[in-house]
C-alpha cells in the first residue's frame, strides 16, 4: 500500500510503498475513511527544529483519522466493522499521572505519526484505547479530526463557559474549534484575534461576537473598548510572542488564561508581576483530557450546536498531500480533509 512517510531528515515527505500492517496483541487494524492534516505535519513535513529533534525516520506521518475496525488483535473486545476516530497520544496506563486520571501528561506517551507509525494510509494498527468509538452519523470528514477538536474543548473546558466573556488569541483551525465550542456551550460573549486575511474569512462564519485584526494599529484599543472590564477567560491558541502579554493585558482580574499554542521560543519575556496581582490562573493544556474530553466531545456533537464546516476548506485524495502541505505552508487552508477511496 501507499503511505506518506518521511523517508529522511529533510524537508518534504513522501509517498512510499509499505507493507499492509499486521494485527498485534492489544491492537487494533483499522481501514481508513478520512484523515486530517494538523499543524504537527507541517511541522514535520518542514522538518524544523522540534521535528528533526524528534522524529526519526522513516516514518509514516499523520495522526488526525477515522475509519472502520477491520481486525482485532487478542485481548480486545472491540467488534469489526465499528467506526472510530483516533487518539494520538499513546500512554502508558501505568505512571502516577495515569493512575491519577491524568493521562494527558502521561510521562510516556508516545504520538502516532510522530514517535510511531501514523495514519496516512489506507490501514493503521494501533492500541485499541486510542480507537475511540464515534457516532455513525458524524461524517468522516468531521470524525477525522476529533482530535484537534478534542484540543479546543480540553482548552475551552479547563475552566467555566457558560455565560462567560472569551477571548481567543489566534483563529487558526483550533482556535475557530474552539469558538463554536464556546458557543455552544453557552459563553456569553466571543471575540477572537488574527493576523491572517485568509483566517479572518473563515472566523466571520463562525458567529463570534467580534473578530479583531491585530495589523491594525488601533487593534489593542479597539479590544478594551469592546471588553473593557477584561475578559473572564482567555484560550492561547497561536503561540505567537505577543499573545501572551496581550492576553495578560485583557483578562480580568480573578480570570484564567489557557495557553494551547506552542511558541517557537522557549523563554517568552512576561509582565508576570501584572498576572500576579490580577491574580489570574495561567494553565497549560497539551492534548485532551483522557477520557474526560472525548465524553464532552461526544456530548457536543449530540447537541447538534458545533459549527465545524466552515473550518473545512479543502477536501482531496492523500495522494495529493503535496499540496495540502504547500497550502497550509502558504496560509491558505483551514482544515483539510484527505480521504481514502481507491
């Protein structure tokens, strides 16, 4: 079968003839419908300073999928034929965090496409946990990303919503997630900031209350005056230098600030005095919250209130990932959507 690998330590990634993977204890074979792309496999595909420290190939990439069990490996009691989204962290069961409930921050987790073989393939084997059930009436072009979905509801849940102010700082694909997540769960006002003209198209779709433009000079002042009070919560979605401190600037005092993004430099220069005497709660979030943000995903899907279409700008064969990549490197993408069909 084809597989979308990195093949070297170079940019680029490419389409390589693999062996169909075979069935292994614990494991499940799942035949693909649709996979995602994430930021992650840009990453990757641009081979930057955290991939080549990672990664080592060859690897096959992707972990944002969902397809139909095909075979069981021993010891699993999962049924053929059952449709399922992944679960890319691979965790152990067995640190203190696990045992703790908190498996998100699992000592060993291990990433499909990333530190194991992916889903950019016709078929993946993969632990049975991380094929997580999904509801036959979510489309494939939406099960293939409850993933990344999972990372906006993580984000958004880590404190209270409803009839909350929130404000999220960069509106690419999980940052506009997380925009009808708050929504649906009942947040009372929404605003959002970005750079990208592409992005803000997307945004003005998704029912936020306000969309803010940072290239503009008046940006910051424009921002106080629609929430001059603060906002109760702000989700870090873009991990750009400055979301930091303008989130520290335009959350209320007592509020939380939950920082997604990953910034491209380690140390970030903070006004922490500032965060200090607001008293805000600063939060990381890495991953979903296993198992609890699978349960509000499927919660939110059942509501019917998510408005996720809108994200999905691009829908294509995985063959063609040559040009997801170069869209998505361009800025010119939201989420987009590979199927499988032969």
């Amino acid at each position: 079968m084809k597989a979308i690998a990195k093949t070297r330590p170079a940019p680029g990634v490419e389409i390589i003839e693999v062996d169909e993977p075979r069935i292994q204890p614990g494991m499940v074979k799942v035949k693909l419908k649709a996979a995602s792309v994430c930021g992650t496999d840009l990453h990757i595909y641009s081979w930057d300073a955290w991939s080549a420290s990672r990664i080592q190939p060859p690897r096959i990439i992707g972990h944002e999928f969902c397809g139909e069990i095909v075979e069981v490996g021993s010891g699993v009691n999962r049924q053929v034929g059952e449709y399922i989204s992944s679960e890319s962290h691979v965790v152990c069961g067995r640190c203190r965090q696990c045992l703790n409930g908190q498996g998100h921050v699992c000592v060993n987790t291990r990433i499909l496409g990333v530190d194991i073989d992916g889903g950019f393939a016709p078929y993946v084997v993969i632990p049975a946990d991380n094929a997580v059930p999904a509801n036959p009436a979510i489309p494939p072009r939406i099960a293939a990303f409850q993933d990344a979905l999972g990372n906006a509801v993580h984000t958004a849940t880590a404190g209270p919503v409803e009839g909350q102010t929130i404000l999220i700082t960069g509106l690419g694909p999980i940052g506009l997630f997380a925009a009808t997540v708050c929504r649906a769960l009942g947040a009372k006002k929404i605003a959002g900031t970005e750079v990208s003209p592409y992005r803000l198209n997307i945004a003005a779709q998704m029912g936020m209350d306000a969309v803010f433009d940072m290239r503009e000079k008046d940006a910051d002042k424009r921002i106080y005056e629609f929430m001059p009070e603060g906002f109760d919560g702000t989700l870090e979605m873009s991990g750009h230098p400055s979301a930091i401190s303008l989130a520290i600037r335009n959350t209320r005092p007592g509020g939380r600030i939950s920082l997604l993004g990953i910034f491209p430099e380690n140390i970030q220069p903070v006004d922490i005095n500032q965060a200090i005497f607001k008293g805000l709660d600063l939060q990381g979030i890495v991953g979903r919250n296993l198992w609890k943000t699978w349960k509000e995903m499927a919660k939110l899907h059942e509501s019917g209130k998510l408005n996720l279409d809108p994200v999905i700008t691009h829908e294509m064969h995985y063959t063609e990932f040559q040009t997801a990549m170069e869209l998505m490197k361009a800025g010119q993408a939201g989420k987009v959507v590979f199927h499988f069909d032969d």
